[in-house]
C-alpha cells in the first residue's frame, strides 16, 4: 500500500527513547511531468537553492549527525548544503521515496528509534505527515509541510516547531 489518504496505524510506542528528528520537505523544484522516472530526476529552482541554503543556515545552528534523504535528486540537492556544511554524507534511502510504502516507512523509524543523536530526514510532502503520523504526532502544520520547510520533532517531549524558508 502506498501513502496518500488512506488510514493507518498510528504507532505513540515506536518512540521510548527520546530523540530530535527534523523532517525536511525539498524545497522547490522544476515543474512535475507525467514521466515517474523523470520526476525523480527534477532539479531544484533558484528559489529552491536559496532555500537549501537558508536550511543549511538551520542547520548550522541545531546540527545532526545522521542525513538520510530520499533519493530523488530535488531531496539530496535540498540537504547537500547542509551536509557539506556539516561534513556530513548524505545517506539514501528508498522509505523516503514519494511512491514509499508504509511497512517501508515505519520500519526506517523504528531503526531510527534507537538512537541518541538527532537526525535529518529528507522527504516529500505526502511522507513527511505519514512519519509525524507514525510516530504519534499528528500537526495539522505539518500537513501543510510547505516546501523548503522543517519540522522539528522531539519526541522525548512531543514538542513540534515547523519553519518554512522561502529562498
């Protein structure tokens, strides 16, 4: 089953072990075609770069130690700033995808719940609630996940902060 409005399980335990975890929305793109394998290969705008930029910036000030991001080209050039920055590899993985499923989605969370340090996921506009969903926090901002946007989930507490840049 793939991710769009269909219902699913909410899962308020996948998270004991408290962690902050930003979920990054690409920033903007090129216009989407009908071609699904040349959508994966759409390349930021300028205002995109900017606001890879400004999310580099972010992440200057709250660094991670881990980026995954989806592998389609618009994710990884949304967070290759930061990780530059950060000397940081970007790590790909297909549960960020925008055609992901969600046993795919959920058991990169619960590989990620182990861990202590704070971590960056690179995404889509229809994954990223998916995950906030998954991990017990519903956000109506994070519905929105505006593109070029942060959302900022510590799950120790439950705080969410969401940030949008514009370039």
């Amino acid at each position: 089953m793939q991710l769009g409005t269909h219902a699913f399980c909410v899962s308020s335990t996948l998270f004991k072990i408290g962690m902050i975890i930003y979920l990054v929305r690409h920033s903007k793109a090129g216009h989407r075609g009908h071609d699904l394998v040349l959508d994966r290969h759409r390349h930021l705008t300028s205002s995109g770069l900017g606001q890879a930029k400004e999310i580099a910036g972010y992440f200057a000030v709250h660094p991670v130690e881990r980026i995954i991001s989806s592998p389609y080209t618009r994710c990884l050039e949304t967070v290759a700033p930061a990780a530059e920055q950060l000397g940081l590899e970007v790590e790909t993985s297909e549960a960020l995808a925008e055609e992901t499923t969600l046993p795919r989605l959920q058991a990169l969370l619960e590989e990620l719940a182990g861990l202590a340090d704070p971590v960056a996921l690179c995404s889509h506009g229809n994954v990223i609630p998916a995950a906030l969903q998954l991990m017990g926090k519903f956000s109506p901002e994070a519905l929105a996940c505006a593109k070029g946007s942060v959302t900022r989930f510590d799950t120790r507490t439950g705080h969410l902060d969401y940030i949008a840049f514009t370039g």
